[in-house]
C-alpha cells in the first residue's frame, strides 16, 4: 500500500508509537498497537472525487443527510443504522455527537462558502461509532467518518471534539477539489488544511473571533493522565503536549524545524505545523472571525486550478497570497498579512 492509499486519521503514527510503548498505561497500549495496525490494514478508496455523488439527482437537497451506524465494537463497516436525518437523540453520547459535529460541519460549508455538503453537490453523511475495542483514532476512509471510543487511559472518545470531526469531514473536501497528494510537503498541506477548517467548524459554531479561539486540535481528547491540552496547537505548535510517558510534540512551527523523514508518509503530521502556524499568523493579523478573513483566502487557494496535487508548501503560499490581493485587493492589509506570515515561517523570502 503507498502512503496515498492510507486512511487519513487524526491521531498520527509518531504518538501511537508512543502510546503502544507506554508501561505506565497497559490498556492503551494494546489499543494503540491495533490501532497502528489498522492504518496500513484500512485502505481509502482511490480517487473518490472522480465519482458521481451519492444520492444527487436533479435539484441537490441542501440539508444534511446524516446516517450514523454503529459498530458495536467490531472493526466491520458500516455498522448497524442507529440514527438518521431528523431522529430524535438517541441517548448514546457518541452516536449524538457525531450526529451533531456532521450537523455543525455541514452548516460551516453551507452557511460560509455555499457549499452543500463535502462535494458540493450534497453529498450524504455518513459516520460510524464504536468502531473497535478501545479504537484510539478517528478516520476518513473516502466515503465515512470513523470513530473509535479511545481507550480511557490516554484517549477519551473521538467524538467529543468537534474540530477532530470537522478536519475528517475537510480530508473530504480536499478529496473533492485539489485532492492533494497524501506524501511530502503535498501530505502536509493536506492535514494543515484539514487542522485549518476542523479548527474554524469549532470556531463557527462556538461564534469565535480568530482572537477568541485555543487553536488547539484534539482539544478534550486526552484523558486527565495526559500532561498536555490537544493533539496540536496552531498558535504555537509543539506545544500541545509535554508527557513524561508520551513525550512531546514534536510539530515544528517554521521551516528551520522542517523534518525530514520517510515515516508518516514523508511527516504529514508533524511538518503540517509549518503550514498551520501561517494560518494562525494570518487570522489573527486580519482579525476577527477567521473564516471571513484567513479560511476565505484558504479556500479560494484550495479551489484554485493553479494548486496541483503535488504542490509543494511554496507554491499553496504563492497561491494564497495571489488570492488575498484578488479578494481583498493587491496591496491591501490582509494581502500584506498573508505574504507576512508565510515569510515569518520561513516558506517565503
């Protein structure tokens, strides 16, 4: 399998390792180990984008069109349907949460971008929870959000963020329009769009101003064990965590700590904090809600033809530079803001 094919999960590789490792926590470790495994066992559907969405004919139906399964503990998809658009709670927290979180991320795309749905074109949402024994991961496989329950130990269940969900849902929307090569520097802008817009669902739905916002990632995942805040921080990456049994966070926030690696497919995880730190310079040198300012710049980059699959960290601030001064006029505060941040992190000269 190439690092193309590979599930695209929250959790990255380098802290399961860590966690697999971990004496001190002996339940997680074995949940961690399977879930190390599964990340080469799961394969994501080839060039998902190149097919007609589901459940589109004629006018596109704007609501969300949710179906949450379950899995019961087994690792078999989709899973039992347990609730679908417009039932009433369920009573089960995660079924309830991921109902909600598809909910929130939808009417981000919708209400912010005119966007319906993941592809545009309203496609059907669908998640799966209680996937596995202790699953210590979220993932998008190409068609469905997939959430483990954690382990308790190190792991609180992956529903319980809304940004985790949100940044599974935007792997989708990636998939759907500059489908960037999952390795490398292309790997990376991958995941640092997805921590991108997971963050500004949160953001969205708490009514947030770029001020206002952690900018962590993951928040409320780990357990109370954990010396750490998330999986990620925006505002100062590889600070999230600091764990005599995890180790630290290792996500550098310029290109002077750029990694060099074949593990994680060329460091997707670690050197997307390059890429999410410029962000976080941009939104909060705009201000405000950071979707009107830095997410619009970001999208009309994403969308734009001029980013390729393969583009490197570079070439998306060339891009997004040139996309501020079209939306917000050459020379303009926010152009200025743009240029700024992507040459503090050391991408532009």
């Amino acid at each position: 399998m190439t690092a193309t094919d590979r599930i695209r999960s929250v959790v990255p590789p380098y802290l399961l390792r860590a966690v697999a490792d971990a004496q001190a926590f002996p339940r997680a470790a074995s949940a961690a180990r399977t879930a190390l495994a599964s990340l080469d066992a799961v394969q994501a559907p080839k060039h998902e984008h190149l097919l007609a969405p589901r459940g589109v004919s004629g006018a596109v139906d704007r609501s969300p069109q949710r179906t949450i399964t379950d899995a019961h503990g087994t690792t078999t998809l989709p899973g039992t349907v347990v609730r679908l658009e417009g039932d009433a709670d369920s009573g089960d927290a995660a079924v309830d949460e991921a109902y909600a979180g598809l909910g929130a991320t939808h009417a981000f795309w919708l209400e912010v971008f005119d966007r319906v749905s993941i592809d545009g074109a309203g496609l059907p949402l669908d998640a799966t929870v209680h996937y596995g024994q202790d699953y210590d991961n979220a993932y998008w496989d190409g068609s469905r959000m997939v959430f483990g329950d954690g382990d308790d130990e190190v792991f609180r269940r992956f529903t319980v963020a809304l940004d985790v969900i949100g940044h599974e849902l935007a792997h989708g929307v990636t998939q759907y329009t500059a489908d960037l090569t999952y390795q490398g520097q292309s790997g990376a802008l991958n995941e640092s769009i997805s921590d991108v817009f997971g963050s500004l669902v949160a953001q969205y739905a708490a009514g947030q101003t770029a001020e206002q916002a952690s900018w962590l990632i993951g928040e409320g995942l780990f357990t109370d064990a954990v010396q750490g805040d998330a999986l990620r921080s925006m505002r100062a990456p590889g600070t999230a965590y600091d764990d005599p049994v995890l180790g630290k966070d290792p996500q550098p926030a310029t290109m002077d700590g750029f990694v060099v690696t074949t593990d994680d497919a060329g460091g997707v995880h670690t050197n997307s904090g390059i890429p999410n730190h410029a962000f976080f310079l941009v939104a909060t040198a705009i201000g405000g809600p950071a979707w009107l300012g830095a997410g619009a710049v970001w999208w009309d980059a994403l969308t734009s033809p001029e980013v390729t699959a393969s583009v490197d960290f570079a070439g998306f601030a060339t891009v997004t530079v040139d996309a501020a001064g079209r939306r917000f006029g050459d020379g303009s505060a926010e152009q200025t803001a743009v240029r700024q941040a992507w040459q503090r992190v050391g991408v532009l000269d």
